[in-house]
C-alpha cells in the first residue's frame, strides 16, 4: 500500500476513535439495576418471556449502569436469604436491595391477550422501596418481533428517567456528638456539625475533627436521589493533666486547714500564760490569745481549696473502658 494511502487510513481509524470517544454519555458512576421481578399473564412461551427479559436489559443498558438479570437475582437471593426470592411488595424491597448491592429495582407486568401485549414497568427505590417511576406500554395485535421492539422502547424510556435519577443530587445530614465538630468532606472543608447538604451520587469520605477529640474517618456511598444521615460519636482524648491526684490533694488539704482554722479558733480569748507575779487575785493572766483573725483566713482558703479539688474531680476524663472508642451509625446503606 502507498505511503500516502497509509497515511490517509491512519488519519480515519484516529478520526473514528475520536467520534466513538466523544459519542459515549456521560458516566453516571457505578450504580447497580436490579430486575427484582417479572410476572407474564397470557399465552407467552418460555422463548418469549426470555426474548422479553433480553429487550428489558438491553433497554436499560447505560454507560455507568449495572443491570442485574432476574435470572441472576434469583439465584444471588436464594444464596443470601430464601425469603427475599418471593418479594413483590414494598416492605421487603429495601431488603432485597441490600442484599443485592442494587440502587434500584426494576420490576415488570407483561399481559398478553389475543396477541395484544400490554407492558408496565416500574423504577423501585432500593433505599425506600418506594416507586420512583413507571411507563406502560401497549402493543395491539402485534407479531413476537414487534412486542420486543415495544419492551425495549418501554425500557429505554424508563432508563432516561433512572439517569435522571442517578444525576440528580441527594440531601445528606451529618451529625456529630458532641456536636460542632469540623466536617472535611473529599479533602475540602464542608463546615461543622450538624451539617445539612446536597451530595451527588457515588463514593464519598468525610473526617470529623474537634479539639481535644479523636479524628473520626468514614468513607460511604450517596445514592442519587436519596436522602440519608449519618450520626458519629467523637472520644475525647484523655487529659495528662492529673485531675484525679491534684483533685484528690487539694481536697485533703483543704480538710487540713479547716480542721487547723477551728483549732486555733478554740484558742480565741484564751489565757495566755505569764508568770505567778502578773496575775490578778483570780489567777488570770492579763493577756488572752486573739487567734480568730488566723483562725477565719485558714477556714475561708482551705474551703476554697477543697472546692476547687471537688471540680477537679468532676472535671476529670472517665476512666477508660473496655469498649471501642468512635462509633458511627448511618441511616441507609454504605
């Protein structure tokens, strides 16, 4: 081949590279679809139930997605809990999400009635277990290749509306005890706690700090569209300073100098000793003891400082426990 015909060819595989690059949708982050159920009504043979469910998942194919067949969230279920495989009502569907790592449930009715299909289908939310969206369908006296050109439109419609989803951003809480901690969502400053915000869908991670606190890290997963909180437990870090000692001796000392204050007010107005020639014709000395302007200072300081000892004890950390240190509990699923 001609240099100049290489050359040439060379330019075109790059150009449609280029074309096939820039005609991908925008990538919606890894999120998982789950087809938690499909109920046919009619005359529908096992090879076109299967060509339905084909059409289903190639209709809800996008770039990011992750469709799960029901032939594999059947067996996935019956692996991880027998009593979910059954599940067609909103009460076990936050379950059968869970257990399947799916944002969302698909579920579909196909009825077939003299060769008229009628298709509905339904976006289950996995967090709630409520619908977030449906599309009916109707196909009248139709051949087996039209009714799956027909699911597969009703698919597509209702993927559009499950991209919507996935873009659209999600309210999220983080609260923290104690609260007013310092909240560092992705490595940027968010603000402090309790800390109410708008999170697009993925994967996130947030560090809490506070003074005197121990740094809490938690990565967790926002699904679009859904809102959730997340609550943290901060542990304080034990002081060096020794409250419970000093605490403890303050107390002690402080008991002293009250016991030696009244003491020595005992001693007030008490005659003081002299010699035989000094005293009257009683026996009394001329001079008493004035000891209560000693005796009332040491009374006053050794109750200041037995308070202060008191609050030193209560101001002391709690022994530690055995028990963990940081806790965090989030209302949804990481």
């Amino acid at each position: 081949m001609p240099t100049l015909q290489r050359a040439l060819l060379l330019v075109f595989v790059l150009l449609g590279s280029v074309r096939g690059a820039t005609a991908q949708p925008e990538s919606l982050g890894s999120q998982r679809v789950a087809i938690a159920r499909l109920h046919f009504e009619g005359r529908l043979p096992e090879g076109l139930q299967a060509l339905f469910a084909q059409r289903l998942v190639q209709g809800l194919s996008a770039v990011g997605f992750e469709v799960l067949p029901d032939t594999d969230v059947e067996q996935k279920l019956a692996a991880a809990n027998k009593s979910l495989v059954g599940c067609q009502n909103a009460s076990c569907y936050p379950a059968m999400a869970s257990a399947l790592s799916a944002s969302y449930l698909i579920t579909g009715q196909i009825t077939e009635s003299n060769k008229t299909y009628t298709m509905v289908l339904e976006i289950i939310n996995g967090r709630t277990g409520g619908v977030l969206a449906s599309n009916r369908e109707r196909c009248e006296t139709c051949g087996v290749e039209e009714a799956g050109e027909k699911m597969g439109l009703a698919a597509s419609a209702l993927r559009e509306r499950l991209e919507a989803e996935a873009r659209s951003p999600a309210r999220f809480v983080i609260r923290s005890r104690p609260a007013g901690a310092t909240v560092v969502l992705d490595g940027k400053d968010a603000g402090v706690t309790p800390l109410d915000m708008n999170l697009v869908g993925g994967l996130h991670r947030v560090r809490l700090v506070m003074a005197d606190h121990e740094n809490v890290s938690r990565s967790f997963t926002v699904v679009s569209g859904v809102d959730e909180s997340m609550d943290l437990d901060l542990t304080a870090i034990p002081s060096k300073f020794p409250y419970r000692t000093a605490g403890w001796s303050a107390i002690g000392g402080g008991t002293a100098l009250i016991v030696a204050g009244i003491v020595t007010m005992a001693f007030d107005r008490s005659h003081a000793s002299c010699a035989a020639e000094k005293r009257d014709e009683v026996g009394n000395c001329p001079d008493v003891w004035g000891t209560k302007w000693w005796a009332m200072p040491m009374i006053a300081v050794g109750a200041a400082v037995a308070t202060v000892g008191g609050t030193m004890l209560y101001l002391a950390p709690p022994r530690p426990s055995s028990g963990v240190g940081a806790t965090a509990s989030l209302s949804g699923r990481f």
